[in-house]
C-alpha cells in the first residue's frame, strides 16, 4: 500500500506541482487548498504524512495543526509545517502546535522526501503498535459480549477510572494506564470456560481457583506490549483487597499499586449499580453503604472509597467538547 500525503496550501501552482513530484515517487496523494477543507480529508483519506503551508486565507496552518493534534484518530499523524525562510518565530508556533517538522520555501525537494520517508516510517511503527493495542480491544470486547450482564461494562470503567484518577491526582500516564486498564483488565478471563463464567449459582472450589487465575493470564496476555508497561500492575492486582484477602498475591495495603486499587473501586461500584442475573441494579446510595461496610471490613482503600463516593454525589464531569469548535473571533 503506498504511503498517503496531504497537502494544504492555497496556492494552486505550488501544490500541484508538489503532488506530481510526490506522485510520481509512488506516494499516494490528496491536495486541499484551506484549513476546514484539510480537517475534513484527514477523516476521509486518511493521510500517513500531512504537509500544511502556515499561511492560508482563514484558518491558519498553526491552527489546523492544532486542531489535527487534539483529534484522537489523527494525533499521531506527522505534520510538517511549511514556513517562510526567517522564521524562528514560526517554527516556536509551530511546535506549541505540536507539529513533527519544518521545511523551509522554497521547498527542496530532495529534502522534502528524505524527512517524509523519516517520518512515514515512525507513523508505520505507531500504526503497528495501534494495530496490537487494538487487537487486544477487540478481544476484550469480545470477552465481554460473552456476558450480557457487563455489557457497557469496560468503557464505564475506563471513564470512571479516569476520573477518579485525576480526582486523587495520578500522573497523565497513569491516566492513561486506566484508561487502557478499564478496557482489558479481564482480559484473561478468554481462558474461563462459559459454564464458570455464565454460571448463575455459587461457584465450587475448583472453578473459584480457575476464575482467579484471570488476572495472572490477562497480565501475561498484554505483557509482550511495551505500551502496556503501566497496565500490567492494574491488570495482575484489580482483586486485591487491603488486608491481604484478595488475589493472586494477597498484597496488602501500599503493596497494591495505586492505579489497581483505583480500578478497582471503580469495577466494584459499576457492578453493583448494574443488573446481574442474581439481582437488579442497586442505587448509587444503596451501593456505596456497602462499599462503606466493605471499606470499614478493610477491603478497600479508605481515603481512595471517599474520593469515589465524592465523585459519585458530585454527579456526571461537566460535557467537555469532543471536538474542537470554530476558531476564536
Ligand atoms: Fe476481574
């Protein structure tokens, strides 16, 4: 599949005479000559590589940058920002921009491809470890679809995490981690046979051992992913429980790592307030006088419980905007 470029520029000649250029080095490519123009290929076309003038009739280059770098589907997608010949100022812009590189007009063209292949080449290592990571979503999901009970379940968890992370004041990569954790902490239970994992009674001793093995083989499952380096903890040690009750390691208290204790909280608030095949939903007030009594028994992180139940009473995080809206007037 040949690698795809954008190019922004309102300058007709300039433009086309690049993209034959680039044509003709066997890229695919897209041209646009303005900032909205340019949002809306990235979401059609799908660019590898994005080469985008600074100076154009309405939106700026900085701005479309910007707007690139703050969307999630394109975040990792490498912008170059084409600038004037003196243009210190510029190039400080454009990297509080977050752009990836800067080429100087008149453009060398030689120069030109020698940092577009760079780059492309960086964008096909991300895509790969965005391929991996989504795989292991995709098995996720599918591990949760087994269950109609915990439908929903995973993405809950991913934003109730987050949230309490952030309320309690763990770093943007441990956020990060949550959020990833929220999604694939049962991941091991691929290997839970459906007559364990479905069963609506108690469980017998034996199939207790094999349900708790879950943590252990979700953590081997994502070892092998380095972006996964911050998840594994919360994966191995989410049914932990402070006085050294819970599995597979019965740490205690400051042995649980943070972020694990936080999901958690997290994952024991969601199933409560959901339906399962035993019980309907509970309220929210009816299930953190539980996770109350479960605090005061010393399974849960006290100060981590108040926060949550904080959280909770203070109702639903304000609607930020999804997406980035027109440019200040
Ligand atoms: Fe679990």
């Amino acid at each position: 599949m040949p690698a795809r470029i954008l190019i922004v520029d309102d300058e007709v000649g300039a433009r086309t005479a690049l993209a034959t250029l680039l044509r003709r080095e066997g890229f695919e490519v897209s041209e646009v000559g303005e900032g909205a123009a340019a949002l809306a290929e990235c979401a059609s076309f799908h660019p590898d590589l994005i080469l985008l003038d600074i100076v154009m009739p309405g939106m700026s280059g900085f701005e479309v940058c910007r707007r690139i770098k703050a969307t999630p589907e394109t975040r990792l997608t490498p912008v170059v920002l084409i600038t004037g010949l003196s243009a210190t100022e510029d190039r400080i812009q454009g990297i509080n921009a977050g752009a990836d590189d800067f080429l100087s007009k008149p453009i060398d063209f030689n120069e030109l491809l020698a940092r577009a292949r760079s780059l492309l080449r960086l964008k096909e290592f991300t895509d790969e470890l965005e391929h991996a990571e989504a795989v292991l979503f995709s098995l996720a999901q599918s591990i949760e679809a087994r269950d109609p009970y915990t439908l929903g379940h995973c993405a809950r968890l991913a934003e109730m995490s987050a949230r309490l992370g952030q309320k309690v004041g763990v770093s943007g990569e441990q956020i990060r981690a949550l959020r990833r954790g929220g999604i694939v902490h049962d991941i091991g239970k691929v290997a839970v046979p459906d007559a364990i994992l479905l069963k609506p009674g108690p469980l017998s001793p034996e199939e207790i051992q094999i349900m708790r093995k879950h943590p252990v083989v979700g953590e081997r499952i994502c070892a092998p992913l380095r972006t996964f380096r911050l998840v594994l903890p919360i994966i191995r040690h989410h049914h932990e429980r402070q006085d050294g009750s819970g599995y597979p390691d019965g740490l205690r208290g400051d042995e649980i790592p943070m972020t694990a204790a936080i999901l958690q909280l997290a994952d024991v608030y969601d199933s409560l307030t959901t339906d399962r095949p035993y019980r309907a939903a509970l309220a929210p007030e009816t299930a953190l006088k539980i996770m109350e009594e479960e605090t005061t028994r010393g399974w849960w992180h006290p100060a981590l419980f108040e926060a949550l139940r904080d959280m909770i009473r203070s109702g639903p995080p304000a609607a930020s905007p999804a997406k980035p809206g027109p440019p200040a007037k």
